[in-house]
C-alpha cells in the first residue's frame, strides 16, 4: 500500500520517488499520516494556486501551521486584503528596486570568501550562506547588529517539525515565539524611529486611511525575517550543491557567468527548497475521482509539479541549458514568493563571487542530514572542497 | 475554457486555454509565453505584465482601477491608450479569443 508521508526522514531526503509514483498514480491522493490531500501535477497546483476562492491560505499556507499565523501574514491573507498588503510591501523589492542591493551583496560576499581563503575544505551552510544571507537582511531592514547568529538559529529551528510527533516541537514552538519577541521589539523601536528601510515603509502604511493590524504587522514581518535568513539561504545552499554534482554545470559557469542565472532558475526548479506549501479547501471539488470537502487541507507540492514531464521532459536531469518557465520553485498564484527578486539577485551574487574565489568547487561525499521539515528541504550542512 | 491569444512583440501568436478567473499574466507565466514577467504576481505593484489590448475588446475590459493607472505610468516601454496590466484582466466567457500584444520590454 503506497503511503506519503512528509514527516519521514526519507522524504526530507529524497522525495522525488514518491512524488513519482503520486503524479502517475495518485494525482489526487489522501495522505493518512499528514490528513491532507496532496496534489502533484504541475497542471493541478497551477490550478489549485489560481483559485484562491477554493483553495483558500487563510487557514495558513505551512503544512503544519505556527499558532496565530493564519489570517495575519500576507501569505495567510487571501485576496482583496492580500493584494493591498502585498502591493504595500512589493514595490521595494521589485528588480528595479533592488539596484541598491548589488554592491552591498558583492562586499558581503567577498568578505566572508575572504575569511575562508587558504581552506581545503569548509561547510558551506555555516560558513558563507548563513553568515551572507543574515548580513544582506541585516541591510535590507536595518536589523540591530546584535545577536544575528541566534536570530539566524531561531529562523531556520523555527520551520522545522517533529517526525515523530508529527508536530512542531517545544523546540520549534520556542523558536517561532522567540522570532515573535524579536519582531515585537523591533516593531516597537521602528514605530518611535522610523526609518527609510523596507519594515519602517510597511510599519507606517495604511489602507484606505487605515493602520495595518498589530498582529499582522507583527507576523509578516517575523515571516519577513525567516524567509529572507531561512529560505534564501537554503535555496542557496540547494544551488550550491546542484552546481557542485554537476561538475561540467560548475565549469561552463566559470568560462561563462553570464550562464548563472540559468543555474539559478534550473535549481529552483529541479529542487527548490520551497517543496510543499498548504491551502484549505472552502468549496466541494471532484478531481481525479477524488472529493475535496470544505475543510479539507491540500499539500501543493512544488518540487513535484516540478518534476512533471508533462511541462518538462526529462524532468530528472538538471539541465543548464533548459531555461524553464512555468516552474513553482517560487510557487505561483498571487503567493508566489515575495523576495524573487532579492533571491535571483544574491544568488547571483554569491555564485558569481564564488566560483571566482574557488573557481574549482567540488563535493565532498558525505551522508548529508536533511531539514526535518513539511515544507522545506535543504540539507543543514554542505562540505565542499575549495 | 476561454483563449487568449498573445501576441509577441515580433508578431508571434500563441494560442492558450485559461480556466475562468486565471488573469492573462497568470495564463502566460505558467504556461512560458515569453513576453509578460509579473514580477508582483498579480497584486499590481509592478509594471511588468504590461501589455496592449487589441482594440476589438477594450470596451468590455473591467474598469481600471486608480491603482493601475498609477502602474502604468512607469512601464518599460510606451504607455498607449490600450494599456494595462494584464494582472488586472482575467479569462472569461466575455473576453473568449481576446488578443494581448506584448510590449517590447517589461523592465
């Protein structure tokens, strides 16, 4: 009897067997270890992400849902609201926007390749995408410089979840509700002085004349902080060792970074780290012969849609020259991820400044541990050979 | 299912099939029509799914809202009479066979 379960360490590993086996088999299926239904095909989340009026996220959009999230983040707001909140917020990180990235992004960059000069071997995860990605959000929203190595561990604990409990953990609960206490102080400080940095801006906006909730400001901009330490720097990471598997991939970007971005835009699709996100089913829908009750939770899963050769053929290989378009690695619908444009761009950076600090990156073999986690996947720690 | 019919900017057609309510940006990025970014996902803060609506259905396009206007001062290329954000219209019975040319650049 097949069975999908997200909690199990194998599928942090390596989910893309049972992704398989669910897109031929399964497209519509009822997980009885995560209580969601799951959809798998490219087609079916494209569906499912432009009907927010059926798929709703105000009931949260993580698998397993941190307490008073829903309804008060952007990606738990569905629209009209979620469309004004979003667009207060969008229009600093759109790719015009960010021009004033590129320079702080490349001396963060250098500085801590610099620190690792003369090294045989080191973790990339805790010696340059953490310490890069902590140090660009630092800039983007001017955090205080305190304490950023304990920000970052909350950040990236507080997305996981327990295999065996199936549950977030004590340990995780304590690290949301740390990231919150942060997030309460800073918007508390920004509120007396504000200001030209990206939280300030949405601090102090308004709709329609009104003052955005607390709570709301609160959660998005603790979502802010995780996203932009967390995620950015485990998509990275997941580049990192697409580029380093691949060794005539990691070549033809040494001879030719005009290339990078095609990495970048490859990786997001053949392994995001973005792999499964959460809707609420509000109206009965039949797919697959399957019945969808109001209620119900869906697990979209990204990193399967993917894989879908129905959109990409040999959906397996990572193939630098594929350019695809159409793929969930950011999701899609009006969610699609915020930061695209500050994740393309320090991407970018960082493999730019990479590979001409190390231009001879390999792997070393090593069992990687991944992330527990329902939505995420990134391994906690990548050794690479300068 | 409604089609869009999108034009590029060097005068190629694509054909495509959207579910009603899926927005012309929408139908384009997930489907690879190249020509269209939606860099906001549809929540018009961007100007990057631009594009000139054939003039056959300008009138029974929805109304512009304040916001879209504000947009579409700061497009890439030329803003026309025919202007929008393709975020901003969605398939519909009404609109079936719309024709959407591509400006030349969105950013």
């Amino acid at each position: 009897m097949f069975r999908f379960n997200p909690y199990s360490p194998e599928i942090d590993a390596d989910p893309f067997p049972a992704y398989a086996t669910l897109r031929a088999e399964y497209p519509c299926f009822w997980s009885e270890d995560a209580e969601m239904w799951v959809l798998s095909r490219h087609k079916d989340i494209v569906m499912a992400l432009n009907d927010w009026e059926t798929f709703s996220s105000a009931k949260g959009n993580l698998v397993n849902e941190l307490p008073g999230r829903a309804g008060s983040t952007l990606g738990t707001t569905d629209p009209p609201r979620h469309d004004r909140l979003r667009a207060l917020i969008q229009k600093a990180v759109t790719k015009r926007a960010l021009a004033h990235l590129m320079a702080p992004a490349q001396s963060v960059a250098q500085k801590h390749l610099e620190a690792l000069k003369g090294r045989d071997q080191f973790d990339f995860v805790a010696e340059f995408s953490s310490k890069y990605t902590v140090d660009l959000i630092v800039y983007l929203f001017d955090l205080p410089p305190a304490d950023l190595e304990i920000v970052r561990d909350k950040a990236v604990m507080m997305v996981q979840t327990d295999p065996v409990t199936r549950q977030k953990g004590p340990e995780h609960l304590a690290a949301y509700e740390w990231m919150r206490e942060y997030a309460a102080n800073l918007v508390q400080e920004r509120k007396k002085n504000p200001g030209e940095d990206l939280l300030s801006q949405f601090i102090l906006s308004e709709i329609d004349g009104d003052k955005l909730k607390d709570e709301e400001i609160l959660l998005t901009v603790t979502t802010l902080i995780m996203a932009g330490i967390e995620s950015l720097s485990g998509f990275m990471t997941m580049l990192i060792k697409n580029i380093t598997d691949h060794p005539e991939v990691r070549e033809a970007l040494v001879a030719n970074p005009e290339l990078i971005p095609d990495a970048i835009e490859e990786s997001l699709r053949f392994n995001t780290s973005a792999q499964r996100f959460r809707r609420c089913v509000m109206k009965e829908t039949t797919l697959h012969g399957q019945t969808m009750k109001p209620g119900d939770f869906v697990i979209l899963a990204y990193g399967s849609g993917n894989r879908d050769e129905e959109v990409f053929p040999n959906a397996d290989v990572y193939d630098l020259s594929r350019k695809p378009k159409g793929h969930l690695g950011f999701g899609g619908g009006v969610h699609a991820c915020l930061g695209t444009a500050i994740a393309r761009l320090a991407c970018k950076v960082a493999v730019e400044e990479l590979l001409k600090a190390f231009p001879n990156l390999s792997k070393v073999d090593q069992e990687l541990r991944w992330m527990p986690s329902t939505n995420f996947r990134s391994p906690l720690e990548l050794q690479v050979k300068a | 299912m409604p089609t869009v019919n999108y034009v590029s900017f060097d005068g190629q057609s694509t054909q495509l099939e959207l579910a009603e309510g899926m927005t012309i940006m929408q139908g384009a990025v997930m489907n690879g029509v190249e020509g269209i970014e939606g860099e906001c996902s549809g929540s018009c803060a961007c100007a990057t799914c631009h594009c000139y609506v054939d003039d056959a259905w300008l009138a029974k396009l929805p109304e512009m809202s304040e916001n879209e206007d504000e947009m579409l001062d700061d497009t890439a290329s030329e803003r026309k009479p025919n202007s929008r954000l393709s975020c901003q219209i969605k398939a519909s019975a009404e609109l079936d066979g719309i024709v959407i040319h591509m400006p030349e650049e969105q950013e």
